[in-house]
C-alpha cells in the first residue's frame, strides 16, 4: 500500500503510515498501535507534520525479548540459496522473517458498522549469512523478494588483538611484526540478542583479488592448522581464533610478504549453531571443491622480521578443500 512505507533497520524497523488517510477514517495516532498493543503508550505512533505528506511514524526493535513492549512475530526460515550466488554450495541459507502490524480499535460490536477499519501488515526480511572485513559489512546473499528487505551488517564488528584476552587491539610497530607473532582474531554481534556468531569458513591469500589465483591456507577446514587455534565458535555472540603470523612461500624473493585474511560468517539461532557444528562433525570425512567469493578481511604484510596490517578488496577464491566439518573450539 502507497499509504504504508517500512524501513527494515538493523536495530529498528521503522513504519510511517499516511496521516491523512487516518484522519479520513476517523482515527489519529493515539488510536492507532502496533500489533493491537493500544493501551501502551510506546506502541503509539507519533505525529510528523513536517513532510508532505504528513504521516504517522512507529518505531519496532528489531529485539523479542520481554523487554520489547510491542512484541512482534519472528520466524527463522531454512532457504536454498541462489544458485548463481556466492553461497550457491550451501545446501541451506537462514534468514529471519519479522512481521506485525498496524490497526484500529475494532469497530462496535454488532452486525453493520458505518465506520472504518484500518489494518496495516508489514514483513522484514533478514538474512543471516555475511562476508566482513573490518571497516565495512556487506551482505553475501541476494534477498531481494520483497520491498522490505534489512540487514544485519551494522551489528557485525570484526577486530585483530595482539593478546589471548582479546583486550588490546593490535598495534603494527613501524618495524613491523615479527613472524610466529600470535594474532587473535574476534568477530561479534552486537546489539542482537537470540543470535551466536558461527564462523564457516576462515583463510589467508597471498594476493587480493586475482582470477587466476588458486593458492590459499585455510585456518580451519578439511584439518585444523596445528598453529591456528579456534578458541570458540557457534555458541556465544562472539568467535575467536588465533594463529600465528606466516609467510607465503612464492614471495621468498620479496621484503614483504603479503596475507590477506577472509571470513565467512553466518548468525544462527543458539541450537541451529550446535546443530551446524555437530552436523559438519558427522561430514568430516567428506569433500567437495567449492567456488567462494567474498570480501577481504584485511592484509597482513609479513617479512623475515614484520608484519604490517592494511586493508584489501573483493576477492574470488577458486576450489577450495571443504570437509563439510565447520571450525569449533578444540580442548
């Protein structure tokens, strides 16, 4: 409807509704709620006189807990990805679907009414499988089914530490650093709640973006590197893994060589995460060449004696070794 327009935000969905055509029928914000919640006062909408226009606007936390007052409807659907996508080897993509609405009191009771009802449905679509590097977050899959899509990335923050306590970010001395340096890794969600962070897939290029290129060290995939260590995974707002700083082999003639870090993330609920570890656990023994394309995390530039932390760009990575076994902590 021309008269409803929704704004599926990371944090907020916001609904702005005609002002007139609610006037026209009898009713003003105050009579009008979401999700039938009219006796609370934060479920109203507020008046914007200042566009044309004007409009009624009501704002919903993308949040289910109790302490959202106008609790809506969330349903976490399996769905096949795109075959011509980025995660086209996935056999399933969740997504979140939030929907609620908008009404009027209803009428008087009886058999006729000479007055008005109004009822505004409205849907958000939010997918739960991202690629990140560390200045910006951008959505993998293509959701665009509906006019009211949103997305997550705003709440996905990525950083490197140079502690096991994840506490102070890593500072590259002009020297650079030396190699074997131990890097720690964190990605999280913040501002989410009913979600843990399951890292996929993680691994290190020589070179950015490059079509030909086929050579890459995998973190955690078929096998876990003995110097790469999964200090959680799947079951908490944030992953971690830590691995020690390398060189690549083909820039033997180089002062500097190049590795630039990529991430493969998805948000699942708490059981789906456990579910997609164990179920990759019962996979291990299997192994498919997959084509993945992505965003580069970041470059670490690493020499006989430094590495230097800079940012990189999209990448392609060609068959890689994927055991079906997602990345989990290992005691």
């Amino acid at each position: 409807s021309s008269d409803l327009t929704v704004d599926c935000g990371t944090t907020m969905i916001t609904l702005e509704i005609n002002l007139c055509t609610a006037q026209w029928a009898g009713f003003n914000s105050s009579t009008m709620a979401l999700n039938g919640k009219h006796n609370v006062t934060d479920c109203q909408g507020s008046v914007d006189s200042s566009v044309d226009p004007p409009i009624i606007r009501y704002q919903l936390p993308v949040n289910h807990s109790d302490q959202n007052p106008c609790r809506q409807s969330l349903q976490i659907v399996d769905e096949t990805p795109d075959p011509t996508g980025p995660f086209s080897n996935f056999l399933t993509i969740q997504s979140v679907i939030i929907t609620g609405f908008i009404d009027t009191p209803r009428s008087e009771q009886g058999v006729i009414s000479y007055t008005t009802d109004l009822y505004y449905h409205f849907s958000c679509r939010y997918p739960l499988e991202y690629l990140i590097n560390n200045t910006q977050i951008v959505s993998s899959v293509s959701v665009a089914t509906s006019d009211n899509n949103g997305s997550f990335i705003d709440t996905l923050k990525m950083n490197v530490y140079n502690d096991s306590d994840y506490g102070y970010p890593l500072i590259v001395p002009s020297s650079g650093l030396q190699l074997r340096t131990r890097v720690y890794v964190e990605v999280k969600a913040v501002n989410l709640t009913g979600f843990h962070v399951l890292m996929d897939h993680c691994f290190g290029t020589p070179t950015s973006y490059n079509a030909s290129h086929t050579e890459q060290h995998n973190f955690f995939t078929c096998s876990v590197d003995q110097r790469a260590t999964i200090n959680t995974n799947g079951n908490s707002k944030f992953a971690r893994f830590d691995f020690e700083a390398f060189r690549f082999v083909q820039h033997r003639e180089q002062t500097k060589s190049s590795i630039y870090l990529h991430c493969i993330l998805r948000l699942c609920e708490p059981t789906k995460c456990e579910e997609l570890l164990n179920y990759g656990d019962n996979l291990a023994s299997q192994k498919d060449d997959l084509n993945v394309t992505g965003l580069i995390v970041g470059v670490v530039f690493g020499s006989a004696a430094s590495v230097v932390l800079v940012l990189g760009g999209w990448f392609v990575l060609k068959k890689f070794c994927w055991a079906g076994r997602l990345p989990r902590t290992f005691n």
